[in-house]
C-alpha cells in the first residue's frame, strides 16, 4: 500500500476545515501547529486556504506523559503563541496522530496559557493506533500500519511521507 501524497490531501483538508468552522460558527479562529511536522501542515493549510493569519507553534516536549521515560529530544524548540488562548477558538495541527499523547501534551500546554471557546484538532494522518480517546475533527486519510512501522513527514516543502520499519521488528 502506497503512501498518499499530502499535496493531494493538503486541498481537500482545507475544503474540510473551511466546512467545519462554518458549520461551527467559527469565524476567526488561530491557528497552531506541533513542531515539526504539525507546523509544515500548517503552514501548507493555510496557504491552500488562502489564509495569512499568525501560526502559533507549539513544542510538546515537556508535557509529554513519556518524558521521564524517553528523555529530551535533542530538538527542543520553545512554544510561541502570538495570541491570546483565552475564551479563542483554536485549530490545533499535527502531521500524524497515532497513540493521542502528543495532542494530550498540546492540549496540556495550551490550557497552561488560558482556557480557549474551543479546540478544532486537524491531523494530515491518522494511524488508527490510539491509546488515547482523541480524534481529529478533520483528517487527510486514515491508514493502519503493520506492528513496528511508521510513517514520517519530510518538509517543510514538499511535504512527503515516508514508511519506516523499526529496527527492533
């Protein structure tokens, strides 16, 4: 099974995403990426949305449930949030939802700043692998993977996904 093209999906996502705030009455919404993926997905959603509004970035590290266990990755960036979280409607971006912990994280970080209206959670994939009960509102195209794989998110352009196996299996 071959991997689907995020320029492909990125066009749809945005249709989805422009129908779901309408449908919500979500008329200025701000917008968040999760480094690093989530923020290339990002910023190729707004720009197929037309949309020039400031991205928040979020770095998830320290509020990771698997922080004590898996140390920090050597890529750790600060959050920053251009906008005030309280009482806003949210878009919270990532590239690949797979066990729900890193949107647990983000959710975590972002109620530390405020308590947003609401949260609109948009995912270029899902790994149907949750260990968690969280689902994406809007999502570019579901896949299950065999035990040990994984896909990665190249950019930040073009944007590719990448099928890896695990060492260990």
């Amino acid at each position: 099974m071959s991997l689907p093209d995020p320029a492909v999906l990125l066009p749809q996502m945005a249709a989805a995403l422009s129908a779901h705030l309408q449908q919500h009455q979500i008329a200025d919404p701000r917008y968040i990426g999760i480094h690093t993926g989530g923020v290339w997905v990002a910023e190729a959603l707004l720009q197929a949305m037309g949309q020039s509004a400031p991205l928040g970035t979020l770095d998830v590290s320290f509020y990771r449930d698997d922080f004590t266990q898996n140390g920090l990755h050597p890529q750790v960036r600060p959050s920053a949030l251009p906008f005030e979280i309280e009482g806003q409607h949210l878009v919270l971006i990532d590239d690949v939802l797979m066990s729900g912990r890193t949107i647990r994280a983000a959710l975590n970080e972002l109620f530390d700043y405020g308590r947003p209206a609401s949260v609109t959670l948009v995912c270029l994939l899902d790994l149907n692998a949750r260990e968690l009960p969280i689902r994406p509102d809007v999502v570019g195209a579901t896949l299950s993977l065999v035990p040990g794989e994984r896909v990665k998110l190249h950019g930040p352009t073009p944007l590719a996904l990448e099928r890896q196996l695990l060492a260990s299996h």
